[in-house]
C-alpha cells in the first residue's frame, strides 16, 4: 500500500495515508458519481483482451458482474490530482511513530527476519507501509478492476470523450494534455490489467473484488498487479503471496527495494534514490527517511 500524485503515478501508489484522502475525497466531491457507464464502453476492450488469450467466457462473465462499471470518479483523478495538496509532515508526528512503533513490536520477527534475508532497514520497511496504507488501516476504497478497465478503455474514442465530458471544468486538464496522458495511461493500464488477471485467475481469487486506491494499488504495501509476479514476496512461508498479509506486505517491500539497489548499509544519497523507484516523488522519499531516522533513534 500509496503515489500518483502528479508525478506519484509513475510509480506505484497510493492509499497514502490521511492527506491523500483527504484531498482526494474533496476532489471526488467535484466528480462524477461512480458507474456513470457510457453504453458499450468496454466492448472493444473485451475483445482486446480475449485476443491476448484470456478464456472469451471468463472475460464476458468477469464484465457481467454488478460491481464492474466505468469508474469515472477514480480514473478522473488522475487527470485532476495534484501532490501540492498533500501534507506528509503528518507522518513523521509523536503520534504517527509511536503507532509504527507499535507496529514493529506486533511484527517484530516477521521484520527481523526480512531485514536479515534482505538486508533493507526494518525501519524503512515499517515507514513505507505506514506512508502507503497507515500501517495497513486504509488500503482504498476503488475496485481495482474498476479502475484499471476504465483507464484502459480510454483507448477508445468513445470512453475517452465520455470521461472527458464528465471532469469539472475548472479542475481538468488542458484537452491536448488530457489526450496525450489518456493515451499514455490508457497503455499503462491495460498491461497493469492483464497481469491483474493472471495474478487472480491462477490464484483462484475474484478480481472484481479487490479494492485499492484510485491508480490500482493494492495490498497493505500498494503493489500495482504487474509488481506482484515479479516483485512479491512469501513472507510468512505459506506458499502463496498475499498483499493483504502483514508477512507477505513486509517481505514483499523488501524484496522492492533491494531488486533496486538497495544495499546494507548504504548512505542516505543511495537510500534516497532508490526509495524514489518505490514511488517517484521526491517528498515521498524524504519523509521515508525522516520516519526511519525517528524510529532508529527512538529505539536506541
């Protein structure tokens, strides 16, 4: 779990935390209800995707389901949102650390033993999670199918002036920069959906069920679904990766971060560029840093 703001989407983000609700929740209030579904708007996208090889009667069953609707609300975020609105000083406050503190004394020995197996920080470890889902408590609202389906309908012209159509005048973006970021992002989230679906289909998980936050993270740690295959981790040994699984979260942050660079030891330079390949943003990746720096030294 927990980043897209302006340039927070790059990465991999975010239900992070009481400032991003916050803003996002006044933002939502100047946008469409959600399920505000222009006829047909997943029917090329359906196609797409039975072409790729996924089975025809699972896809057409998956988009039969209630719960699956253009999500105009959170895909509308990214087209809106910007990271000036978030305060991350909240993070680093007495109350703030003594909860990661709390935190490291429940999951004390699934962190030792992943800070041993991967020599990451137990103290950055328990920051990110902190930052990305407030230590597991907010792990989004969005349905994740949602989400990625309707960004990668925006493909299509339809879906794409639908959306457009819907964002509040005063709050969206340029129409030449909204063309350009919906084809980009429509791109984005097609490939983050196929894996959404390899992911679940083979771990016999409903799809359609998982929620996370408004850029289709999800899990305490705020994996999008193509970090899962390659980047999760087993924390707790039971064969299975789960995202929702403290053990599973923790390992899996690790494993993150020392596929990038992350080595023991390192100095804060090093630490900070690789903390940034987490979630692209540079306040994101300072106050990762602040909040090991108060748990280090609260507990020596």
């Amino acid at each position: 779990m927990l980043a897209r703001a302006k340039r927070m989407i790059q990465s991999i983000t975010p239900g992070i935390g009481r400032a991003l609700l916050t803003s996002i929740g006044i933002l939502l209030l100047a946008l469409p209800v959600t399920g505000d579904t222009p006829p047909e708007s997943f029917k090329k996208l359906k196609n797409r995707l039975t072409a790729d090889g996924f089975n025809r009667d699972e896809i057409l069953a998956l988009y039969r389901q209630s719960e699956v609707r253009f999500d105009s609300r959170s895909v509308g975020l990214f087209f809106i949102h910007s990271e000036s609105k978030l305060n991350y000083g909240q993070f680093a406050t007495p109350k703030s650390i003594s909860k990661a503190q709390k935190y490291q004394q429940t999951h004390i020995e699934p962190l030792a033993r992943t800070e041993a197996e991967f020599g990451v920080d137990k103290d950055v470890i328990t920051a990110i999670i902190l930052v990305e889902t407030r230590l597991g408590e907010r792990l989004g609202k969005s349905l994740v199918f949602n989400t990625l389906s309707t960004m990668a309908a925006l493909s299509d012209d339809t879906a794409r002036k639908h959306l457009w159509s819907l964002l509040p005048e005063e709050r969206r973006l340029p129409k030449e920069k909204y063309e350009k970021k919906a084809d980009r992002k429509s791109g984005w989230a097609y490939n983050e959906l196929k894996a959404l679906l390899n992911y679940t289909l083979n771990a016999g998980i409903d799809p359609t069920a998982i929620r996370g936050s408004y850029a289709g993270a999800m899990g305490i740690c705020q994996f999008m679904p193509s970090n899962i295959s390659r980047l999760a981790a087993d924390g707790n040994g039971d064969g299975r990766v789960d995202l929702f699984n403290h053990e599973d979260a923790i390992a899996s942050v690790a494993k993150y971060l020392r596929h990038h660079g992350w080595k023991s030891g390192q100095g804060y330079e090093k630490a900070y560029k690789v903390i940034r390949r987490y979630n692209n943003s540079r306040p994101y990746a300072e106050t990762i840093l602040t909040i090991a720096k108060l748990l280090k030294n609260s507990a020596e």
